[in-house]
C-alpha cells in the first residue's frame, strides 16, 4: 500500500508542475525518483535509474527516433518551401470569410493528415485564421478551438494511414500498421469532424446573438515572425499539385508498402542476422519510414532553386524533432520505473479489471487516464503500452478481439484527455494566438476531449458487436 501511495504521490506532482511548466525532461527522472525513495526501495535507487530508467527511454529512441525526426523535417519543408501556405491559401480562396470557421478547420486538417507537425500548422494557419476571422466578425476566442479541431483530434487519431506519431506508437506493440481499422477511424473521424463544427457553429451563432464580434485585441505579432514571413513570401508562390503532391506520397507510399510491398516479400532471411526482429511487427513501421523519406526527398527535389536556406531549412527540421522525441521518452522512462515498483501491481490489475471480459474499455480507460496526467497522447499512450500492452493483447486474443481494434482504441482514447490545461500543446497554441485558457479553453475542451469521447465510445461499442473493419 506503502508503494500504491507512493505512486499516487509522484502522478499528482508530475501532474501539477508540469501545469506549472516544468519541463518533463527534468520532472520525469525527479517523480520516478519520488516514488522510488517513497515507496522505500532506496537500496535499489541507482540500479533502477541505470537499468530501468535509462533503458526505457534509450529504447523508445531507438525504436521512434527516425519516425519523430522525419515527421519534424518534413514539416519544416513543407512550412519553408511554400507547400503549407499554398494549400491553406487554396482553401480560403474557395471557401472564404462567409465559412471561415470550417475553412480553417480544413486548411489544419489536411496539413496534419498529410504529415506536417502540428505546432508547425499552428504557426502557419493562425495569421489566415486571424484575418478570417476578423473580417467575418467572428470572436478571436474561437480561433484556438478551430485550429485544434482539425489537427489535434481526426487527422492524429482516427483518419487510417495518419503518419501522426501516435498512430505509429502502437504498431511494434500489437504487429499492427496506420490503416488499422479503417472504417471504425473513418466514422470516428466523421463524428469527431461533425461534432466540432456543430459546436464551434453553435458558439459563432450563438455570439451574433449578442453582437460580441471579434473583440479588441492587440495582435503581439513578433517582429521576427514578421520578418520570417516576409523573407518566405517568394516561397509561397508554388502550384498547388506540387503543393499536395508530397501529402499524397506519405500515404501512397505508405498504403503501398504496407499492403503489397512487405507483404509479398520473403522476410525470413532477416532471422539469420537479426534472429530478435519480428517482420509482422515492425514492417508498419518502415512502412512509414519509406513514406516520409519519399516525401521529403521528392519536396526537396520539387524546389531546387527556390529554397531560400535549403541547409537552414533541413537543420531547423531536424533540430526540432528533439524535445518532442526527448520529452516523450523520458515519459517513458518514468512509466517503466513505475511499473517495476510492487504497488503498481494494485493499480494494474484495478485498470485490467476496469470492464472484465472487454479489453477495449480498460484500455480506453488507461490511455485516457495516463494521456490526461502527462498532458501528452504519446507520452501517455506510450507509458501505457510499455507497462500494459502485452497483457491487452492478451486479453484481447483470448476474447476474439482484433488486435487493429486495439490500436484504433488505443490512438483514439489517449487522443482524449490529453489536452487538459496543463498540456503544452494546448499553452502553446494560445500563446500562438495571444489568448488565454480563460477566453478559449472551454471551446477547446469541447472539441478536443467531449466529442472524440463519443467517437471513441462509437467504436468501442461497434468494434463490440460487428468486429475490426
């Protein structure tokens, strides 16, 4: 009980400081060492930093590092060479002001689907969405729940073939791949998309009642930004399918690997030099890797000549892949020393028993649990499959669940609680938008975590009765 408590200790901490923006990289190993010397295992405080800790996140980096690297550069290009801008422009020039709110929803959401991270979809879309909103006199409050709706929910957790890292997460624990089942994440993605605009529709409706407008605010736009901005106008003069046409690679390359490359290779040879890779496990993630380096070839080939600092465009790509790799393993490191202390063995079979006889409860359950204290969905989706994955998929075997069902389920509920206040992605995008969790939170929480809730419990109940499909 002693360790149970100790456990408890360390997740409120974790928990409160990181809302008070402490960096995870340094909160990780401090909470894993909380809970260590709590729980009175203090003999055992180096070994389990050196073998415990240390070895979880080495691993998840080894294992994730080319999946969060690509993903950073490859937005970085498609934000540098002009693509982001032309294919946002394209949609507010065919939409317009009169339909500002799902112009903006949709410029994100193809962004995100198609590979760009979304910190860098934030960046590019919140000017547009600012001057959308402006002249269609809609409240500025309403931008940061627009820009989440179409790249923090669907597009990361449910549309099959996302290259969202939280999408792949999954795969080497359950031998699955993106597309896991597609048509469970279609609906998701229709009820996620649907219910979020109801919403943010409702809340503009609702505001012309009572002539609010958009509101006084001073725009504390950088200079640097600005400067930025201006130094990339050339770029952003790029036709629209070259634009499109490096989304359309990560996931044509990856449907095709995924489906007929791997699948009708003879792998078996791999076991004479790496008799411990299982090929089923690991192909969806090569798949990916393929994909987005593809991708990222073909843009930079697509641009030869019209890169402003093609060399200062890569390094700041690639630079920027390490907090978000860093931030996460570290969460990991600290779940795995959380899962070697003897109270955790109450809190996983409390979890494990949650729905009994239906696995995709309780690991909806844990996802959302775990995402919601780390304010993270792959720092929590990851905490989770490393200290329970192999006991869902288990239970999921004996109960004639398909482990694709798992990963949807998974993906989907630590797309859930993950953006309560403390999360940094949710700091970030409203001080993007020079807003405050006062003004804009509750729209945020009504499309990031009210309506994918429902999705999720729409896919758990037909993944229930009619199977993965």
């Amino acid at each position: 009980m002693t360790s149970t408590l100790a456990i408890i200790v360390s997740l409120v901490l974790l928990m409160y400081l990181a809302y008070r923006g402490i960096t995870v990289l340094l909160l990780a190993p401090l909470m894993a060492a909380l809970a260590v010397l709590l729980s009175g295992d203090i003999s055992f405080f180096l070994p389990i930093y050196t073998e415990t800790f240390m070895s979880a996140l080495s691993g998840y980096v080894l294992q994730f590092l080319p999946i969060f690297l690509l993903g950073a550069l490859f937005g970085q290009l498609m934000a540098d060479s002009g693509a982001a801008h032309t294919i946002s422009r394209w949609i507010v020039d065919r939409l317009g002001h009169k339909h500002a709110i799902v112009t903006v929803v949709l410029a994100c959401s193809v962004l995100t689907y198609g590979g760009v991270s979304l910190f860098v979809v934030a960046f590019a879309i919140y000017p547009i969405a600012r001057d959308l909103f402006r002249a269609a006199d809609i409240p500025k409050r309403l931008v940061p729940a627009s820009i989440a709706l179409g790249s923090f929910t669907f597009t990361m957790t449910a549309l099959p073939g996302t290259p969202a890292i939280q999408n792949a997460i999954p795969i080497p624990y359950y031998g699955t791949n993106v597309f896991a089942a597609p048509g469970l994440g279609i609906i998701a993605a229709a009820i996620m998309l649907g219910g979020g605009l109801w919403w943010l529709r409702s809340r503009e409706a609702a505001a012309r009642l009572r002539g609010e407008g958009y509101g006084q605010h001073v725009e504390a736009e950088s200079v640097a930004n600005e400067k930025d901005a201006e130094e990339r106008g050339p770029m952003s003069r790029m036709p629209l399918f070259l634009a499109i046409l490096p989304l359309l690679l990560v996931v044509g390359v990856n449907a095709l690997f995924t489906y007929v490359v791997f699948p009708n290779m003879d792998l078996t040879f791999l076991a004479e030099r790496f008799p411990s890779v299982s090929p089923g496990k690991m192909t969806g993630l090569w798949a990916l890797i393929v994909a987005l380096v593809v991708a990222c070839a073909t843009l930079i080939v697509l641009r030869l000549g019209h890169w402003n600092d093609l060399r200062e465009t890569i390094n700041k790509g690639v630079f920027g892949f390490m907090l978000p790799l860093f931030n996460t393993a570290s969460e990991v490191g600290y779940g795995a020393v959380i899962a070697s202390l003897a109270g955790f063995a109450i809190i996983r079979d409390a979890v494990l028993n949650v729905a009994p006889g239906n696995p995709l409860v309780s690991e909806a359950v844990a996802m959302n649990v775990l995402a919601g204290i780390t304010g993270s969905s792959s720092g929590g989706l990851s905490i989770a499959l490393q200290t329970l994955g192999s006991d869902y998929l288990r239970m999921a075997q004996e109960a004639g669940i398909s482990p694709e069902l798992l990963h949807r389920v998974a993906v989907m509920a630590a797309g859930g609680f993950d953006t309560l206040p403390h999360c940094g992605a949710i700091i970030t995008l409203l001080s993007i938008c020079s807003l405050t969790h006062r003004q804009s939170y509750l729209n945020i929480a009504a499309v990031t975590m009210a309506v994918p809730l429902v999705a999720l419990i729409t896919v758990i109940s037909l993944g229930t009765m009619f199977g993965s499909f």
